[in-house]
C-alpha cells in the first residue's frame, strides 16, 4: 500500500521523480518535492515520534519550521558511512531525497510499543515544578541518581557520537537590501528594492522555492493573474536582476547589531549527488544597509483534551498537505476553528474530494461570509461548538464536540468521526527576528498579537509578520517595504478570529491533558498550577513549567500560554509580559557555526622556522600561547624526567641549543625612543650605551609586574625589546595604547619583530666555541663583547643581532637571525655542536635551569598581584625617575606595609620529593579548617644540578622567615619544607661573565 | 673567512606550488624585501616618494612602481615591499632621503609572508573569513588594508579585478594558507 493518501493530481511535486525515504527501516515512496511530513502522510503514517516527557505518541502537527512534535533523526549519507546522522530534524521541513534514513525518536523499545510512556499514567504526579520539588533530598542522590535518570528519560533525540562527516562552509556578505523571506511580501519587497540596479539585494527564504504561503494558495489571484503566475514572473524578474542574490533554503536565524544578520543555507542536503568537497551548510553573515522582514505568521493551535493526538494538525497544514502536496492527510477530516482562515482550508480540502465537517467556536452571528461559502458547497458546519476531547490513540479517531449555551454552560456532547483534525485558533506574527534587532513588541488588541513597534535598527517589517493577512493589502505592504507605493488588486482573503485561550469543557479542568506546548509537554493545567503557586511574570511561568522554552521557542504556544496566564490573573496580556526571542530563529547546527574552525584550521597553530627539526628529532611539544614549543628531546628509553636531566647537566657542563624564537620582540624607534622606554618600564634607559642589554621590567598602572624581558639599545634612537611569549601581543598594544592616546607627542614608532627574527639560544660554557667559526664582523672576546651586550653581524653570512644573555646562568647566546635562514644556521651550529657535547634542550629544561638560578617566569612566579619587591626586585625600579607605569601605585600602602608575599626559595624535607606547583603553605597544620595559609609554591622541579628537589615560593613576609621550616600541602597531607633564598645554583653567579 | 659551504639557506615556509580549485588559484608568492615604514603623516606628504615607493596616497591604498610597492595602511604606517636581493639598497636609500626627518624603518622581510590569490570566486573564497565589503565599488583596484582572515590578522589588498595579494606573518602563514584553500573547495564542484 504505497501513498494511499496521494491525490490524484495537483501539488507541487513532480510525479515523474519518485524517490524512496526510509522511515525505521520501511521503505516509504515519494516524489521530488515533497518534505519528509508529506511523504509520511501520503503513505499513512500519522505517528512519527513520542513526546519528550510523556511519551505520548505524536504525529504532525505543521507543514513549517513550527513544527514542534515531529521530530527525526536522519541518516542524510548512509552510503558515506557513519557521521551523517543527526537528530531533531523537523519532518515538515526536510526535503525529501532518495537514500534517506530516517528514524523517530525518543522510545523504547519502538515506536509502536514504548515502555516510556508509563510516564503518561503516572502524569498525575508530573506536574509542573515536580523536578525541583521531588528530587531536593538527599542531596547527595542528585548527581548519582536522580539526574542520570530524568536525563536518559527524558530529552530530544541521540547526540551524535561520531565526528560530523560533512564539510560547512562561511561567507561573509554584504548588501543594500536584505529581504527575509520570500512570500508575497518579501517577493514584493525584494521586486521594489531592486529596481534601481545599483542597490545590491540579497532575498532569502527557508523554503525549498520563493513564494511562500502563495505556493498553496490555489484560488487567488493578484493583478488578474493566478497566484502562483504572480510568483513565477517575480522570480524570473529577480533572477534576470543581476543585483540581486536570491538565497532559497536559506534561513535568517540571527538578528545582531548593525544589522549583522546570520543565515545558514542548506547547500547539499537535498542533493542526490552532492560532490563530496560542496559544503552540507553555508553560513551567511550577512552586513545589510537595511533590512525588510516578510517572516509570515504562524497558526495558533486549540488547547483541548488530547490536542495533541497524531493526525490532529493545524488548519493551515491541512491545507499546505492537500494543495502543495496533493496528500490527503486523511479522508474524514473535521476542522476545529476560532477563525475564518480555517474555512479556505476546509473548501479546499472539500474541493479535493475530502469529507469535511467544520467546528467553529464562533457563534453563528461572529461569523463571516466564509460560513455561507462553506455550507454552500454542502459541507456541515457546526457554529457555537466547543471541542472537549479527542478520541483515539496513535491515530485520532473522532473529534468530541458539544455546543456552548448562551450562558456559557457546554451542552451534550457528540463525537465527530473523523481521521485527521485541522484546527485553528487564530494567527500570531512572527517577530522573532524583529524582537531579535532589539526592537520594540507592541500589542494590538484587534490582532490579539504581538507587533513591531519601534524600531531600533534600519529594518521595517512587511505583511503578515506585522499583523497585514490580506493578501492585497500584504503584497501592498511589500512594495512599500521595498521603497514603491503601488496599488495592488488581489482576490479577498478570509480573515479575523475569536481569540481562544483553552476552550470551555464539561470535564473536570484538573484531569484534562490538553497542551499548550507541544515540545515540552506542558498543559494548561500544568500552567493553571504555576499561577495558584504564585507565578504571575510570564517569565517565570515559562521557566517554572518550560513552556515555550523547546527548540521550537514555542511558535505554536507562546501567545495560548500568555493568554492563559492573563486570563487565569485577570490582567491584560502586556502587564503578563511578553517573551524577548532570541537566536537562533530555528535549530542551527553546530557544524554550520563552526564552519572550517574545525582540525588544523582549529586554531592557527604557530610553529617556529626550527619546528621541523625539533619534529624530526622526536621533540614532545607543548602549547604556549598559540606556538608549539620544543617541551623537551627524549632519547629512546627516555622518559621526560630522565631527558630533562640529562639536557640540565649538558647545559651547564658542555652547552645547550633551544629554540627560543617565540619570544616575543618589539622594534621601539625614533628619537624619543629612550624616554618612551623610560616611562613604560620601572627601570632607566637613558644612560643605557647603545650596544648593551638590559633587563626590563613592565607594570600596569596598578603597580603590579605587567612583563619583563631584555632590552637591547641597538643604537640611540632604536631598541629591541623582548617580551614573554605569551605576552608579546599584550605588551605590544599596552605600548601603542599609552603611546596613541597618552604620549602622542613622542616620536617613536614600534614594530613587532617578533617573526622577523628566529632566536637560536646557546647556552653553556661551551657556547663561544661553537659560534666562533661561523660569525664574521663580531669580537668574541670576553673583553669586547662582554655579558648583556649585543653586537650586529653575520653568522653563517647572514646577519645577526647576536645577544651575549642567559636566562640559565651560563655563559650563552641568543642568536637572533631573519626566520628563513634560522634553520639553515641551526644545522650548521648543530653539526659543529656534535663534536663538544652539545644538546638540543626544550622548555622544560629551560624552566629548571632559570630556577636553579632563582629567575623568575612572568606568570609563574606572578600572577598579576605582584609587586617587583615581592619579587625581590625592588633594585630594578627607579628612584629618580619622574614617572612610569605604575609609580604612583607603587605607594599605595598596602604595597608598602608588611605581609606581602614575598619570593623565597623552598627546600623540601626529602630530597627526593618534588613539592606540587600551586600547593599552600602553613606555619602549622595544628590548627582549625580553614587554615591560615600563608604561601604557595609557584614553581618546583627536581634539580639535576643540585642533585635534589627546589621550589620557588610566594610566601608572608618571606624573606624575614629564611630559615625557618614550614608546611606545604601535598596530595596526602603536609610535608615540611626549610625556606631560603630563591637561588640554588651558584649564587654568586659568575660562570656567565666566562 | 666563511667558507661558502657554511652560508646559511633560504627556507620558505609555504611550497613553492600553486593549489587550484576551480577557477581560483592560491600561490604562495616567492621571498621579497618588506620593510614597514612609519612616519608623521606631513613628513610623508612633504617627500611623497622615497626611493621609488610613493608614499602620498590616501590610506588603505597602494601604488605599484616596477618592482616597488606601497600600501598605506594607515595614517603613519606605510609596508614596503620590493625585490628580495634588495633589502639593503633599498634601506639604506628610503633612510638617506628621509635624513634628518623623524621616521622608523623596520625590515620584516622574513616576518610576513605573501599569498597571491586569483580567479573569479576569488573575493567569495576571502568572505569565507574576512568580514569585509569586497565587493569593487567598497574594495576597488588598489585598496589595501589591515583586516582578519578567520582567526588570523592579515594585510589584504586587492591587485586586479580579480586578483588579490594576502600578506600574513610568518607563523600563521600555514593556517592563512590552508584556510584560503578550504573555502575555495566551494567553488570546485557543484552538481545535482
């Protein structure tokens, strides 16, 4: 039995293209053009998923990107092997395709026959708020018990487990006009602002083909001319503009500043044969000069008992299924109306050869025309009706009405046979994208809706999104949109309703499950209930009950709720409040956000010019900042301690090679370049001789350690500056915001270096005799080119900015060379090395060689609370100088007063006992929790050259507690541990002056 | 004296090929001198060329002279940039013009890194990261400027209706690279 419910003929589907979609492994036909929701119906199959909470079988209730219940989880590529599959996807609007897999959601152990839905008998006691009142205690069960449940009970679809298969792309776009959607007032509006040729317009619509409501609409005409003609010559005129960008399958789901409009286009989903390198999505972020808003509007479901029973949809729907799909969603169809929309539906249906009844809650007098119209082509209608129950299971089987007397009481009941409903209880406008731009919601009373107001950003809203349903009056509106007033003919729409909130019912209101929101399962009892509890802000209402607050954003429930809720307290619905809709507009998928952000273009990752050879020497890498450092040089056998102690003793017995490149490296030029030097750093650079280093020191203006790093005066009017690695940007903008917005009047020009130069460390006593063959136009001699000078000239013949430095203590150079001829330079210095003892050393063994030696690591020993005398470096601030960064900070009194933590050294009772980085230190753990902690380690390692462990800690008044013995936390307890001066190597420090 | 088997080689940090997809083709463009020179705006106007590269144009445009080429990037920030074996003719002539008058000249041959990339999707395969109008009534012939590329910082400025010259630093020039390739597999094919 293949599409049964297939009419015919008609539709806008194209019969000589079948296809074949699975839905849970049946095989179910279809024809190019349809959506998965119409392939289901046309084969019968109403129930296509189970609600999130109560397991309630579940069917269709839209044909739009409103759907709230049929949900699927889809196998776009199953030929492609796993990755493919999503969830949530809405039937209504996926375009159907051949080789889809699709499965519904949310049972077990199917669809037919789901356990879950004990959860519906057990409804009683799953009212609103019963999470948070239920699972309070024991505390302790949460986390174990209670969450771990509620999660795997309730919820939407499987999370896909495998990495996305697909490829998305970004684009950014810019235009003069941007129309958001492409009904007839968004066609309309995109036809006006397009005329003038040099206005560029981009239209975008989520449907497969512009048109939008038209593409159903049979019976009208605009100019003369059937609807559907109107559409096709609007289209062909579009398209033969070449200002303009028509975007179909393209949905506008973000509304930002300065009109940033965010769309994702659906590029490949619907292609059979997609190539494998076209994106599955695109998002478009699109810059518009201005922005018109044709979103349409959506139907209002009924809030009845068992509302939500499969094959009970929304008026509209009906009528999409039969006209634009030729499927009839069933043979017998009752609709259930507040309103005249739902009469074009019904004559519609009719025309189909559909058995039609029609319910209206109106009395007879509130009606229209539409009445006679309907009753004249012989189809019952029944005015003054309340609908009280659904009967049926997984399929609707009738619709239980009874008449409402004039003293409002409901008379005696009477069930309509029946296998689908088509319901209506009026239209809301979609503002969303409106609501998004920040602009103003206004309500009008007329409408019992939400509209835009004012405005905020350059956008207008067009047609039925504000509140316009003719269709004369909304292709009127488009013009005007687009910037034409035009007079515009059109055949009468049927409009108006009565607002209804939950119709009148006979039953006792606590036992009646009738829905409100159809995603989150909550019925207007659960609502009644937050309301006596105490809840009157729509806001917590929603948060209370979670209605509205499903992917959906509550499309189909928002406005029965609000008005539910201002109903039940007696208010008008704006003091009730109103919901703020923000992005995005409809489900977006993760891969369509992050767009090639994804494996190596993650991140940029930042490799230094002498990368490759630490790779091709087995180097670990770690991540500093966005470069991948050389961490250390493991040795077959070796693991990190043993490679680490073995590159320590090398360095400082023979001599040692490192990458240190990614320092960060600033040219400061220009004549005022020393006293710009002099008020960003604590120290003085005036007298500093061109051709010599000097260590800097950088504050905030708060007086605490900002960066440090070497300076070298290269001449009188040029510096180079070195930074951390992970600082350099920071001190880069921190030098150009004071220079730009303080110091405008100095001369002087900064460049980031830092690429210019590869930065080849040599350090050991060996250092000089590996240099000294390759270096032209530099004296090595001690005497000539002695500790913290620079010298220029060539190594290997090409130039250099050799630096004599040391951040190990030893003897060493900093060869700084243009970053392609680094690794060049590198083999040269390396082959020559082989024969002295030489080896490479990475990060790690650079951070236990400064700490044997007491330097300290911006952002280790510092945490951005520290002076330069809690370092110990109260020398390196000037005394004379009239102002720097941070000197007035400098002498605020909790920076002077005692019991700063102040730098020590820490040495561990056991040698052999590497203390924690970060541990706490106390004077005694005899005391009360929480302890007076006084200290924390900031760097430990265990020492090669020392021959056991050392730590450098902050720590109370450190340097008046020399010698004392202290207790440091470790995993277990405390271990004791003897404070002393932050320096366990050398501390005279001369091997470096060698 | 150094022996020449001593002197130290060029690496590039791109390959020398092109990639094409589609009509688009991504070249890494070959080593050049790249200085970046900043001075007071009224200096720049008082000289308006020095050593053949022109320096009064409006900001955010370049001007080509042979080998030579300026963009102004901003009100005090000019990247020069002429042939590689150069870098210090060019030095030293841009410093003797300049003589007395304040300026700051950097070399950063090594630090940036050129792409050139042509074709008709071209600016489409830029929007892919760059947020900028391309469009050549926004971003005619000749305009260059600062802006981002993905993730990355770039100086992108356009050298024919159809051809583009992207200049990144040296480390992010793998990801600029690779990211310019990924966005043009859009244009590759399109099919059903």
């Amino acid at each position: 039995m293949s599409q049964t419910y297939r009419l015919p003929q008609g539709g806008r589907i194209d019969r000589s293209q079948p296809l074949t979609v699975r839905f849970n492994g049946k095989a179910l036909q279809g024809y190019r053009g349809d959506t998965l929701a119409s392939i289901l119906l046309a084969n019968g199959q109403h129930l296509v998923g189970r609600s999130f909470k109560y397991h309630r079988p579940r069917g269709i209730l839209s044909h739009g990107s409103d759907e709230p219940s049929a949900l699927l989880s889809v196998n776009w590529r199953a030929e492609r092997g796993p990755g493919f599959t999503d969830p949530n996807n809405r039937a209504s609007v996926v375009e159907a395709r051949e080789g889809l897999e699709t499965r519904s959601q949310n049972h077990w152990p199917s669809l037919e026959f789901d356990l879950g839905a004990v959860n519906d008998l057990l409804s009683p006691i799953f009212v609103a708020g019963f999470y948070y009142k239920t699972f309070m205690w024991p505390r302790k069960f949460w986390d174990s018990v209670y969450e771990p449940v509620i999660r795997a009970a309730a919820g939407l679809g499987k999370a896909p487990e495998v990495p996305d298969g697909d490829r998305y792309s970004n684009r950014h776009a810019h235009c003069d006009v941007l129309v958001v959607g492409a009904g007839p007032a968004g066609l309309a509006a995109a036809l006006a602002a397009s005329k003038d040729g040099a206005a560029r317009v981009i239209l975008a619509d989520e449907g497969r083909e512009p048109g939008g409501a038209l593409l159903h609409d049979l019976g009208s005409t605009i100019d003369g001319k059937p609807a559907s003609d109107w559409v096709a010559e609007a289209v062909a005129t579009l398209d033969a503009r070449e200002n303009v960008v028509v975007l179909p399958r393209t949905t506008a789901f973000g509304y930002y500043n300065h009109n940033h409009v965010v769309m994702v286009e659906r590029v490949a989903d619907h292609r059979v044969d997609a190539a494998a390198g076209l994106p599955r999505e695109r998002l478009w972020q699109v810059r518009a000069g201005r922005v018109i808003l044709a979103t349409g509007s959506h139907e209002r479901p009924l809030v009845f008992a068992n509302n939500d029973r499969p094959g009970i949809m929304l008026a509209e729907s009906v009528r999409v299924f039969v006209n634009r799909y030729a499927v009839a969603p069933g043979r017998r169809i009752v609709f259930a109306t507040s309103g005249a929309s739902a009469y074009t539906a019904a004559l519609d249906a009719r025309r189909a050869g559909i058995d039609v009844t029609l319910v209206d809650l109106r009395l007879e007098e509130d009606c229209g025309p539409e009445l006679g119209e309907l009753r004249a082509v012989g189809v019952e209608v029944l005015t003054g009706h309340t609908v009280v129950d659904a009967t049926g299971r997984k399929r609707v089987t009738g619709l239980v009405v009874a008449p409402i007397g004039r003293d409002g009481r409901v008379g005696a009941r009477r069930t309509l046979p029946c296998d689908a409903v088509g319901m209506s209880g009026g239209w809301t406008p979609a503002v969303h994208l409106f609501s998004q731009s920040r602009g103003k919601l206004r309500f009008d009373v007329e409408l019992d809706a939400f509209v835009p107001g004012q405005s905020v950003q350059a956008e207008t809203s067009a047609g039925a999104c504000r509140g316009l349903y003719d269709l004369a009056a909304v292709v009127a509106d488009g013009f005007r949109a687009g910037g034409a007033e035009q007079p515009v003919e059109a055949s009468a729409s049927r409009t108006g309703f009565q607002p209804a909130r939950v119709l009148p019912t006979d039953a006792d209101p606590a036992k009646v499950r009738a829905f409100i929101d159809f995603q989150n399962d909550v019925t207007a009892k659960d609502i009644k209930l937050a309301v006596r509890e105490g809840f009157e802000s729509i806001e917590h209402v929603k948060r209370y009950t979670t209605t509205g607050m499903a992917t959906d954003q509550g499309k189909t429930s928002n406005m029965n709720a609000l008005g539910l809720v201002a109903g039940l307290l007696d208010k008008e619905i704006p003091a009730v409040g109103t919901t703020t809709f923000r992005p995005p507009y409809t489900p977006v998928t993760f891969g369509a956000l992050i767009g090639p952000s994804r494996d190596a273009l993650f991140e940029p990752v930042r490799k230094t010019a002498l990368h490759q050879w630490a790779e091709s020497q087995g180097a670990a890498f770690e991540n500093v900042a966005l470069w991948k450092r050389a961490w250390y040089f493991p040795k077959a056998g070796e693991d990190m301690h043993r490679a680490v102690s073995r590159e320590c003793k090398a360095v400082r017995e023979t001599v040692g090679i490192f990458d240190a490149s990614t320092l960060g490296k600033i040219e400061v030029v220009g004549p005022d370049a020393a006293e710009f030097m002099n008020r960003i750093y604590t120290n003085a650079w005036t007298k500093l001789e061109p051709g010599r280093c000097r260590y800097g020191l950088m504050l905030r203006e708060d007086g605490y350690v900002m960066d440090d790093g070497v300076v070298a005066r290269l001449a009188h009017d040029r510096f180079h500056v070195t930074t951390t690695t992970g600082g350099a940007a920071r001190v880069l903008q921190h030098m150009e915001d004071y220079l730009q917005t303080e110091w405008p009047e100095l001369d002087v020009f900064l460049t980031s270096i830092t690429e210019q130069w590869a930065v080849i460390a040599l350090q050991g006593p060996k250092a000089r005799e590996v240099i000294a063959p390759f270096v032209s136009d530099i004296d090595l001699d001690p005497a000539a080119f002695p500790h913290m000078a620079v010298r220029t000239g060539y190594i290997c013949g090409v130039p250099t900015r050799l630096f004599r430095v040391s951040f190990t203590g030893e003897l060493g150079y900093e060869i700084n060379v243009p970053a392609d001829y680094a690794e060049s330079v590198w083999k040269t210095l390396w082959e020559r090395g082989q024969t002295l003892g030489m080896v490479p050393y990475g990060t790690e063994t650079m951070h236990v060689l400064r700490a044997e030696k007491g330097y300290i690591i911006v952002g280790q020993e510092t945490d951005g609370t520290v002076s330069p005398d809690d370092l110990g470096l109260g020398g390196l601030v000037s005394k004379v100088k009239p102002d720097f960064i941070g000197k007035r900070s400098l002498a605020r009194p909790d920076l002077v007063g005692s019991g700063r933590k102040q730098l020590v050294g820490l040495l561990g009772k056991d040698p052999a006992e590497v203390l924690d980085e970060g541990a706490q230190i106390v004077a005694t753990p005899d005391q009360p929790v929480p302890m007076t902690m006084i200290g924390h380690v900031t760097s430990s390692y265990h020492s090669p050259n020392c021959g056991r462990s050392i730590a450098m800690a902050m720590l109370v008044d450190g340097r008046s507690r020399i010698g004392e013995t202290l207790y440091v936390t470790t995993p277990s307890g405390f271990t004791t541990a003897t404070v002393c001066e932050p320096v366990f190597f050398e501390p005279k420090g001369e091997r470096f002056n060698a | 004296m150094l022996e020449t088997g001593r002197l130290a080689r060029r690496a590039a940090v791109l390959p020398a090929a092109s990639v094409t997809r589609g009509a688009v083709v991504i070249r890494p463009l070959g080593a050049q001198s790249r200085f970046s020179l900043r001075t007071r705006p009224a200096t720049a106007e008082a000289l308006g060329t020095v050593a053949g590269f022109t320096l009064a144009l409006p900001i955010n445009r370049m001007s080509t002279a042979g080998e030579r080429t300026s963009l102004r990037l901003g009100p005090d920030e000019w990247l020069l940039i002429g042939p590689e074996a150069e870098t210090d003719e060019l030095a030293e002539a841009v410093s003797a013009e300049f003589g007395e008058r304040v300026f700051s000249l950097v070399d950063v041959s090594h630090r940036n890194v050129g792409i050139e990339i042509t074709g008709r999707n071209a600016a489409h395969v830029l929007n892919a990261g760059c947020p900028l109008d391309l469009a050549e009534a926004a971003f005619p012939v000749g305009m260059a400027t600062r802006t981002v590329l993905g993730k990355a910082e770039i100086v992108l400025a356009r050298t024919g209706v159809d051809a583009w010259r992207v200049e990144c630093w040296r480390s992010f020039a793998t990801y600029v690279h690779g990211f310019l390739g990924e966005g043009a597999l859009d244009f590759v094919a399109v099919t059903g």
